[in-house]
C-alpha cells in the first residue's frame, strides 16, 4: 500500500504540460544517438535533467545537471548547454557519457546481449528531485534485428558468436574481451561482421599462473571455418592482458591479421605456446 501510494505522489507530481521525447525514437541500438528535447516550461525556466540506469549487479548509475528554457520554454541537448551538474557546455549525449556509479569504484556491468540498457530521463523543478515534471524511458538495445547469437564451446575455449543477418560473406573478428561480456561482439555484429567474443579470463586472473596461445588459435581456426565468413584474415579487439594475446596471434601466424588493440595496465605474465 505504501509503495502504491509513492507511486501515485510520484505521478501527480508530473506536469502535464511539460514533454520529455527522445528523437529519432525512444528505443535505438547502444551506440546510437538520440536527440532529447523538452517542450512545455516556462520561459527561460531553469530545471534539473537527470538520467539513471541500473546494471545487472544492481549498481545505480545516474548524471544530473541544469539546464534553461529559451523564450518559448524549450530545451534541445542539441543546441543548449548545461548551466552546471555532470558537465558544462553543449553536450547532446551528455546526460549519458557522464553517468556514474552512487558507489565507489564500480563500473557498469552488462555481460548478456538479450538485455538492453535501460535509462531514465527525466526533468525536475530546479534542485528539487521529488519535483518531477517529465519522465521518458530509453531502451538501448546491445543487439540489432536479425542478429544471431549462438554459445560455442570448444576443446580448450568457449565464447559467443555473433552473426549478421543475411547470407554473407562477412569479415571476421575475434574479441578477447578480457572477461566474458557481448556488448562490443553484439553491437559490431549489428553493422556487418561475424564476431566472436572469447574471454581472456575464466577464473580470477590472481589465479591464473599461465596461459596457453592455443586455445585462443583453436577460437580462431573457429572462426575461419564459418560458412559465412569472407577471408582468410580475421581482425583482433582487445585491451589490456587480450593486447598481449592478440599481439602474440599476429606474430605465430602466416595469415594476414589486423589487430585492433586498447592496452591498459602491465603484462604481469607471460603467454605459453
């Protein structure tokens, strides 16, 4: 009963007047923008913009920061800056890149493709949280229509493989994610290639004392032998330990390789071939 009747204070508390959209649509691929845009305030009304998100461990991640209305009490993150909060200036994507953990040293964690990112927008009377004029929901989907995902498991590998819709042939690109996520696997297979997410890690890396370049060569001949993929190269992406492995790849193998690398932090061990 009491969590209904927050809920009901909650939406009373909305304005009818003030429109919250996102344009092109409310629901888009993750690396897509959208245009937020308020109508309805008050001429040269000062609010409070918010967008929160929670990821799959329950972690909050929220952004907030001051905007005003011009004369006919419009916003367009496209043109307006923020007066203050999260960032400062004109920044359309702003209320997203800037969200961050209400804990300490966390980071957002989306491991399943099927899941989309879910953000809240929302606009408020000048600092006043409980005063919310206008809300609109964000659904960012990590996979895009047509996109097959599929578990593999190998010998001495297992991942995810992404593919394309339509009959092909595609590039190939194996990414050692260094623990097991699909969002870059889903969003690269969306615009056109097979991918492969294989994780650097299956355990605590304090755990792991060494590590074999075969199996990540098994995941590789794994790939190449895909219906569907159109070369004998296959591009690399990693970042940190995965720059090490994938650097190792390209120099044991005869075939043509493109290695896209984000290294971060030390190599502490070597890679065993």
């Amino acid at each position: 009963y009491v969590h209904r009747e927050s809920q009901n204070l909650k939406r009373g508390s909305m304005s009818s007047q003030v429109r919250l959209r996102l344009l092109p649509s409310a629901r888009c691929l993750f690396d897509q923008p959208v245009q937020v845009k308020v109508e309805g305030l008050r001429s040269r009304q000062v609010v409070t913009m918010r967008a929160r998100s929670m990821d799959e461990k329950g972690v909050v991640f929220s952004s907030s920061t001051t905007y005003r209305a011009d004369g006919s009490g419009k916003i367009d993150l496209l043109r307006d800056p923020s007066l203050s909060g999260s960032y400062v200036g004109v920044e359309p994507m702003g209320l997203l890149w800037s969200m961050k953990a209400d804990a300490l040293h966390k980071r957002f964690q989306k491991s399943c493709a099927l899941n989309p990112h879910v953000v809240k927008f929302s606009v408020h009377e000048e600092d006043r949280e409980d005063r919310m004029l206008a809300e609109v929901t964000n659904e960012r989907l990590l996979i895009g229509d047509g996109v097959s995902r599929v578990l593999v498991k190998g010998r001495n590998f297992q991942g995810v493989l992404f593919t394309p819709p339509g009959e092909g042939p595609f590039p190939a690109v194996l990414d050692l994610c260094t623990l097991m996520s699909e969002k870059r696997a889903s969003l690269l297979a969306s615009r056109g290639f097979m991918v492969l997410t294989v994780p650097v890690y299956t355990d605590h890396p304090e755990n792991i004392k060494q590590m074999h370049l075969d199996h990540f060569k098994e995941a590789v001949d794994f790939l190449q032998q895909q219906p569907k993929v159109g070369s004998t190269g296959v591009g690399i992406m990693a970042r940190s330990k995965g720059g090490d492995i994938a650097l190792s790849l390209a120099a044991f193998r005869s075939q043509t390789w493109i290695s896209l690398l984000k290294t971060e932090g030390p190599v502490s061990f070597g890679v065993t071939v």
